[in-house]
C-alpha cells in the first residue's frame, strides 16, 4: 500500500535538491504541510490541490504567526485527481508545489502561468 504522505515529501526534497541555489534557498524556508483535504469553509476548495499562505518574499518579513509563509499540498485530492497513479501523483505534487512556490516568491496567477507553473 502506497503512503501518499511520504511520498509527496520525498516529492518535494527532490523538487528542492533540483531548485536553482538562489530559489533553493528561499523554498526550503517555506515549511510544507499535507493535509486530507481543504477546510469545508474555504472558498476556494473547488479543486484547490495546494495552498500558499502568509507573506510572500516581496511583501517582507512575517509580523505575526498568521503570516508566516507555509505551503499546503492536499494528498487525497492529489491522491484522487491521478487516479492513484504514483509516476502521475509525484508529477502533479512538482506542478503543485512549483506553484505555490511561485506565489512565496511573490508572483501572482499571471507571473506563475507565465513561467509555466499552473
């Protein structure tokens, strides 16, 4: 039996490992949270498969707990949208995380779309 959970964090270290410097060492500042599925109030559940949350590199230092950076993968509905499969699952989990990376940085859905990271 597959443990989606481990294998989206194994995921996620070679995503860093295979960063530029520079954008490696800001993304591994950014903790990385698996949870099941998004909160059932949150308004963009839809098919939300990550979350990047908190204050982004161009808006500055966190000033309180809510702004700390983080980032969100949701596994089951990672887990869902590939059909199970493991090869699809870690390709979806890089697109994700790529994404969500971009938004730490501090680019919005067009700069994120225009380097290939929707």
């Amino acid at each position: 039996m597959t443990d989606w959970n481990a294998l989206a964090l194994a995921e996620v270290e070679r995503i860093q490992a295979d960063l530029p410097p520079d954008v490696r060492a800001a993304a591994v500042r950014v903790p990385v949270f698996l949870r099941d599925d998004p909160a059932t109030d949150d308004p963009r559940e839809g098919d939300l498969l990550g979350l990047a949350e908190g204050v982004s590199l161009r808006d500055g230092e966190a000033f309180d707990a809510a702004s700390l950076p983080r980032i969100t993968l949701f596994v089951d509905r990672l887990r869902e949208m590939t059909g199970g499969d493991e090869e699809y699952f870690q390709e979806e989990v890089r697109v994700t995380y790529l994404h969500e990376i971009g938004h730490f940085l501090g680019w919005d859905e067009d700069e994120v779309a225009a380097r290939g990271l929707e």
